[in-house]
C-alpha cells in the first residue's frame, strides 16, 4: 500500500496558514502571510528535494492545488523545483474547479475518503499533501495519515489554519528531528498503529 504523507511548515502555536507570501491566503483576515521567509535556509529546500525522491503524486486541496499549478505549470523543463514539482500526478479535491489547471491532474469531486483509500491501496510511489488544511483535517479524521513532516518555525502568529483538527486523538512516533541554522526544525513523524 502507498504511503499518505502530511507535509507541513507550521508555527510553535500549530498555525500551518499562508507560509510563502503577504496575500496567500487572508482568510479570517490572515494578515501574517509568508511567515516562513526570514527563517529560509537552503537545508530546509535540500531536506523537501530528498523527500520528493519517492512520491510519484500529489493529493491537495483546490486551493493549495491553484496556488501551486500558477506557481509551478509556467516552469520550463530544466528548471530543477519545477521538474520536481511538475513531474507527480496530481489529484485535487474540489467540487467547483471546472478543468485542471496543471499537468496530469485528476479532479476528485465526490466520496473524497474512498477515492483517496482507492488511490493508497493503486501500486505506486507515496503521495504528498501539503497546505489544503480542510482536506489534510479529512485525512486525519479517518486515519488515512502514515507520516507527518512538519517544519516546525520557531514564531507563533496567535491565529490562522492549523495542522491539526480539534479532538483528534492519534498517536505518531518520531522519526528524526532536524535542526536547521536559521532556528527551524524538521520533524519526521510516522503513524503508530
């Protein structure tokens, strides 16, 4: 069976909402977008690039999934993160987006916990998510998670989307923890059955 992985930067208070710039995301009037930049070190790039080495697909929320395919579909071929991040299929939940917007896209509309079962249980690499809080809470909710990896900044911001729902109870075991020179850490997590 494939692995589900969690993929996450989050603050010290669990705040996972608009990491890489000012207007990424304002909900509840977010006003702390792009939180991660001064914190950036080249490790952090290095650590996500061997992370990548095995996921051959990507499962993101509609608007991670807009937010990554403007980012990333423009990329020309050479360019060494947009092959990285282009190259996995990818699936995204959402019941409004009318037709993919980036490469081998699958849109996910209905019966998100089966189709996502149905894709674990397919041969194939693992499968990233990242950002898409609503659908990373689903994930969890049903125990579809097999590891967290979340860089952990050392910043609390007070509000946002978190990583993690309200009443989960789920135990991860750590896996490896990190340290990276800006104050960053990297923690690796693996579901505990």
């Amino acid at each position: 069976m494939r692995k589900l992985i969690i993929h996450e930067f989050v603050t010290l208070d669990g705040v996972m909402q608009a990491p890489g710039g000012k207007d990424e995301d304002r909900d509840g009037g977010f006003e702390h977008g792009g939180w991660t930049l001064p914190y950036w070190h080249n490790d952090i790039g290095k650590t996500f690039g061997e992370l990548m080495q095995g996921v051959d697909a990507f499962l993101l929320g509609r608007r991670t999934y807009v937010t990554h395919a403007e980012a990333f579909e423009p990329m020309a071929v050479g360019d060494q993160f947009g092959d990285l991040m282009n190259a996995p299929k990818k699936y995204v939940v959402s019941k409004t987006l009318k037709k993919p917007i980036w490469r081998d896209t699958t849109i996910i509309r209905d019966n998100v916990i089966d189709a996502v079962t149905a894709l674990k249980a397919q041969p194939g690499g693992n499968i990233l998510t990242d950002g898409s809080s609503q659908l990373v809470h689903a994930l969890l909710e049903h125990d579809l998670v097999d590891e967290l990896h979340l860089t952990l900044y050392p910043l609390t911001l007070g509000s946002g989307k978190r990583v993690l729902p309200n009443g989960l109870y789920t135990t991860f075991g750590l896996t490896s923890a990190t340290p990276y020179p800006t104050g960053v850490v990297g923690l690796h997590y693996t579901r505990q059955r």
